[in-house]
C-alpha cells in the first residue's frame, strides 16, 4: 500500500502560488487516510465473525448429527448384540394341542479335518474309524492325505462321543456347532412331522431345513426368527395319536394288511387329532427316498394323505344325501335294486352276486349297501349336478391340509363324465381320492352340510365353512349312517354308548394295465360318532387286508377296516372325554328283588 | 480472594475427575457382568432345551407303557375303557374312623336341604 504523503509539495507550492490555506489540504488527506483505515477494520471484524459463526455452526452441527444417529441406531451395545441370536434356538418347536413336545433342537458339534494341522493321519482315522463303525478307515485315511485342507467327518456328535475324539488329542480335529432337529417320540405321528435335514452349511453354523410333512410345508414360520421362541401347535393329541397308531398296527399285522391308514377329525373345526399311517418310520434316522418300485411300498409313503384310490361304497352316502337335499328322495323312498343292472354293455351286479330288489327304500341301499340301488339315485341326480356336488365337498381337489405331501396327491376323475361315469361315481368306483379328502367330506356331512376344511394346526375358533347341502339332508344321512352299523353291513363297529354310524367301502385294487385285480382289496370303513350330536370324524383304510380266522377267508371291509375302527373308538372316545351316552351297568348292582 | 477460587476450582477438577475415572470403570464392570449374565442365560436356555428334550423323551408314550407294564402288579393301570366313567352319586362316603368319629354328612345333607323348606312353606302360613 503506498502512502500518501499528508502534505504533497507539488499541491501546497500550487496552493501558496493561488494564496489558498495549505493546512486544508493536509486535513483533506487525513480524513481520506483515516476513512480507508476504517474500512479495513471493519473487513477484519466481518471476518472474524464470519470464521467464529462458522466454528458455532459447525459444533452445532456435529452435535445434531451425533444426536440424530444416536436417535436412529438401535439402544444396544455392540458388545451385546453378539451374543443375542446365540440365545434363541434358530428352529421353533412343534408340540401337540396340550404342549407335549413333538420336535425339538438339541445342540450338538459336527466333527471336521484342518488337514494341514494333522499330526498323525494314519493314527486319527484308525481311531475314528474304531469310534463310528460307519467309516471307512482306507477311505478317511485317503481323503485326509490327497491334498485337500479341509474335509467333514460327521453332521452330529453326542456329547460322549465329542469326549472321545477330543481324547483323540489330534489338533487337525475341529468340531463345528450344529443345532440337530430331534423327535423325542421316535416313530409317533412320523408321517405328520415329517423330518428335517440339513441345508447350507458352514464351519461355525448350519441351517435345519425341513424335508417333509408340517416340518417342510411350515418350513417358513418354524424358520421365522420372529417367532423362534413360539412353539408351533399342532391339532395332535399324543395320546390319542399313539392309542390310534398302536390299534392300527395291531390290525394292519393282525390282518396281514400291506399298510393302513387312520384319521381322527374334530368335525366343527377340521382339526385332526390323530393321523397315523403305516408302515412308519422313524424321522430322526428317516429313511432316503426310495427310487425304484411303488412309491407305496417305502414307509415314507403316507397312505392317509398321498394314497389316491378308488374307494368305493363308502361314496355312496353322498348320492343318497344329495338326493335328499334336492328332494327327489327321503329315507323311506323306495328305489329300484333289481340286480343285476345292465346299462348299455355294462352289467352292475351286486357284492357275490346277490339282488337286493326289486326295490329298496334309501335307508336301505345304505344300510345294506345295494350297488344298483345307488346306482339309480345317481342317474336320478345326473351327471352335472353331482359333479357340482362332489367338487363342493372338495373331492376333486388336494386336500388343503397343511403337508407338503397333500398338494400332489390330486384326486383321479374321468375327463368326461359320461352317464356311465355317473353310475359308478355313485357307488365310489371310476373316481378316487384320498382318505384325508374323504374325511373332510364326511366331516361335512356331520357337521350339518357346512364344508369343513382339514387342518393339522391347533386352530382356537371354529371353521365358518358355507353351507354345500341342507341341514336337514346332512341330518338324515347320518341316521342313515347310524342305520349301517345297527342293521347293515357295519355291525361290528358298534361301540356301547357312543353311537358310531359309518359306511364301509370295500374296493378292488386297480391294475397298473387296467382292469380290477381280484384278490387285492382296499377296504375302508368312515365312521361317524357320537350320531345324536357328531364330534368326531374316523377314517380307516386297510390296504389288501384278509381276515382268516373263519372257515372262508373275507376281504370285505366290515370283517376289516370296521373291527379296527371299532377298537379306536373305544379306546380314544374316553380320552376325548366323551362320555358314554347310556351308562353301563355297575359291576356288583344290587337289584331289588322280591320272592 | 482469587486464590481460594483457584484453590477451590483445582479440588473440584480433583474430584470430578476421580469420579469419572471411577465411573468409567464400574460401567465396564457393569457391561462386563451382563456380558457375563447372558453367557450364563444363553448356557442355561441351552440346557434347559436339552432338559425338555430329555424330558419328552422319558415320557415319551413307548416307555412309558412298558413301565405300566413292568409295574402292573403294583400300579395295576389299564387303558381307559368307556366303562370307567362313573357318577358322583356312585363315589362311596368314607367309612367312620376309630379316631376322627362318624364322616361330615353336611354335604350330604346341604344337597337334599332345598327340597324340605318348599314343603313346610305353606304349613308356616296362618
């Protein structure tokens, strides 16, 4: 900056030589000089204010940014929140409608190889080998030396034998924690729960995936960490389920039967109390899935679910109570049963050939189960209102039961449904379907013509289902019903005080080629009790059983699938807590007499 | 004056800081106890998942039905039966004790009571 000197020679010489005051000259240059010092003060002072209002703002702001992250950061120390998800068992647990466990986690180590921490290989897999026969010493000892840095040795370990490798003392053996499903019940309700198995896998963890049953179809809530701690409940009675498998595998062996089935239905809710199927297995050692031969020969074959048969006559409730709720017929209408029927090339005779006829009221084509009879009350109907009919009760779809297996097994009907077709549909053969459909159907029926929809889920509320046949029509077949047991073909299946009504269906077994074979028989017996007020729905199906403790031997499902059922219903109904309706006699009475 | 203040100030400062210094160790103290506490909790929820497993596993319906068997001459258990279900009528009073005297009948003679006062009720009117 240069300096402008106060008072100029040039300017006061100037000023002296026009005789003006030069002092006026030196104060004009002061108040300049004095104006510019001014100014530049007051730019340093902006300055200054501007660089501390800035420092403010900026504390400010870093304060507010603290305060925002802490506002919106999860309230938790680090140090914590590792150690949380180790608390929660991953997989929720599965109990039955009064809690008992069903399945369950246990935690325990899988067992693998750092080979380059080996100290002596030959050593390790000679032990190993000794402690779990399943290996292969050549082999272990191969894989350990070929090269690779890491291999497994085995998915799970119990505590005992953890103890034993560690006494090993191998340093290249490591153990991994594994949570292993368990099924403290062994074979009970095997075909319910299914299995579970082991997904993606790591060193430190791996996830338990279901394979089957409720365990795969509620793989996503069991595996929800939401709801982790939250058992599944299932509509399962442990106690009635064991009392049905045990009575089932009685008759499947008493009756040299290839397999069974049973299903136990509350019928205003569609829950299932017991669903047992055989043969059975045992889902913590389940078996791999079979790849050769009839899927129905492996035990994983759920006979009660995924068996699509034809099951014959116990159909034939459906066409009488449909009749009904149209009004073409009541339960003494009489119905032509002159056998045999011949419809065009078609001859539909009687079971061994017997005639019924020439007529017989509705009540009685049930009770004594008339082939020809039903025949008739299903031309009657016709073909589109039964089809209508039969796809109401939910017969031509997968049961919506909550198995993975359930959706696959879809009912087999005709594509056209001829006339010819509508006969025999009456009387349950030309169409088949599962025992799971037929129990919710007949569960409809019970439940007064509302729809009933089958669930293994413990539900709290009963199931709204619309109406599919008039109450009163709903009512009159179970009198029906009750009129097979006490008069008809099911006379072994009365239980004194509950009032068991039912209908039996003895069907042959289809050929692979086509055709029936003649020998081989599913019989199913699908009962309903208490009749006055029906609680309780039972499905049995028995596959190729034969009864021969008589001098013929009987493949018909009232020498079969009714005994077993019968046995059931006398050991669950007590625990159901059903009373019996007439009370029986006390042991040592004392009668009043009179001489 | 002003060297009280300062004299003053410098114990404060003492003190604040001893507390903090304090502070900050029982807080990591305190963090490392939850720590420790929720090792413990995760230990003990595993065991007592394992105890509920062995649990289901010992009441599992199999064994217990062969122990009601090995003990049926003591335990003499059968599956129930629909004959079981009795009525309260059919359920014996005790038979009197030497000791405590005749067995309290109040009960007894509380549920036949109602029946008595409706008879005499028309008797007590004039």
């Amino acid at each position: 900056m240069t300096r402008i000197p106060l008072r100029p020679l040039a300017r006061i010489l100037q000023a002296r030589a026009s005789g003006a005051n030069p002092d006026r000259i030196e104060q004009e240059n002061l108040a300049l000089r004095h104006q510019s010092m001014r100014e530049a003060q007051r730019n340093q002072s902006q300055m200054r204010i501007f660089l501390l209002a800035a420092a403010f703002f900026s504390a400010y702001a870093l304060i507010a940014l603290q305060m925002g992250k802490l506002a919106a950061s999860e309230p938790a120390e680090p140090r914590l929140a590792q150690i949380g998800p180790s608390i929660n068992a991953s997989r929720a647990d599965i109990v039955d409608r009064n809690g008992n466990v069903l399945a369950t986690n246990l935690s325990t180590h899988a067992l693998y190889v750092q080979t380059r921490d080996l100290v002596d290989p030959p050593n390790v897999a000679s032990k190993l080998a000794a402690l779990f026969p399943e290996l292969d010493e050549a082999a272990l000892l191969r894989r350990m030396t070929d090269g690779r840095s890491f291999l497994w040795v085995r998915r799970t370990l119990s505590p005992e034998q953890m103890q034993l490798v560690h006494e090993i003392g191998d340093p290249g053996l490591l153990f991994g924690a594994r949570e292993m499903r368990l099924y403290p019940n062994g074979q009970l309700a095997a075909h319910v729960l299914g299995g579970a198995g082991f997904g993606q896998e790591g060193v430190d963890s791996a996830e338990v995936i279901g394979v089957a049953g409720v365990e795969k179809a509620m793989d996503g809530r069991l595996r929800d960490p939401a709801s982790a701690g939250k058992p599944l409940v299932l509509s399962l009675d442990l106690t009635v389920q064991t009392t049905v498998e045990e009575v089932l595998q009685t008759g499947i062996s008493m009756l040299s039967a290839k397999g069974g089935a049973a299903i136990l239905m509350e019928v205003q809710t569609g829950e299932i109390v017991a669903l047992a199927a055989g043969p059975t297995f045992d889902p913590n050692d389940r078996p791999a899935n079979p790849t050769s031969g009839n899927p129905d020969d492996s035990p994983l074959f759920n006979r009660a679910v995924q068996g699509v048969y034809e099951l014959g006559s116990i159909f034939k409730i459906f066409a009488a109570a449909q009749a009904m709720d149209l009004g073409l017929l009541n339960p003494g209408s009489m119905v032509d049963a002159n056998a045999p029927m011949i419809w065009g090339k078609h001859k539909i005779e009687e079971f061994e050939g017997k005639n019924y006829g020439p007529l017989l009221s509705v009540s009685d084509v049930i009770a004594k189960s008339s082939n020809v009879g039903s025949a008739h009350i299903g031309l009657m109907i016709g073909a589109e209102r039964q089809q209508a009919f039969l796809k109401a009760l939910g017969l031509f779809d997968p049961s919506p039961v909550e198995l993975i297996e359930a959706p696959s097994a879809r009912p087999l009907r005709p594509d056209r449904w001829t006339e010819l077709v509508t006969i025999t549909a009456s009387y349950g053969h030309g169409i088949s379907g599962s025992p799971m459909n037929i129990a919710a159907a007949y569960a409809t029926l019970a439940n007064g013509g509302r729809l009933v929809k089958p669930t293994i889920l413990h539900r709290d509320s009963p199931y709204n289902g619309p109406q599919v046949l008039s109450e009163a029509a709903a009512d009159e077949s179970m009198t029906m019903l009750r009129r097979v047991v006490t008069e008809g073909t099911a006379s072994f299946g009365e239980v004194a005080g509950y009032e068991v009504g039912g209908k039996t269906g003895t069907a042959d077994k289809v050929k692979k080629g086509g055709g029936y074979y003649e020998d081989k028989v599913i019989n199913t017996f699908a009962a309903v009790f208490p009749i006055s007020d029906p609680k309780y729905v039972l499905i049995v199906t028995l596959d190729e059983p034969v009864e021969t403790s008589g001098a013929t031997v009987k493949r018909t499902a009232g020498w079969t699938a009714v005994p077993v059922a019968a046995e059931i219903i006398r050991r669950t109904a007590p625990l159901l807590g059903l009373r019996p309706l007439v009370e029986p006699a006390a042991k040592n009475a004392i009668l009043p007499v009179s001489n | 004056m002003r060297p009280i203040i300062y004299v003053l100030g410098f114990l404060v400062l003492i003190g604040l800081g001893s507390w903090a210094y304090r502070e900050n160790y029982a807080t990591q103290n305190a963090l490392r106890q939850v720590s420790d506490l929720q090792n413990e909790i995760a230990l003990l929820r595993e065991s007592l998942a394992v105890q509920r497993a062995e649990w289901a596993y010992l009441n599992r319906p199999d064994r217990l039905r062969e122990l009601v068997t090995l003990n049926f001459d003591r335990l003499g258990l059968f599956p129930m039966e629909p004959t079981q279900f009795g009525a309260a009528s059919d359920i014996a009073y005790p038979a009197p004790d030497a000791l405590l005297g005749p067995p309290d009948t109040s009960l007894e003679q509380g549920l036949s009571a109602p029946a008595q006062p409706a008879a005499d009720a028309p008797e007590g009117q004039p």
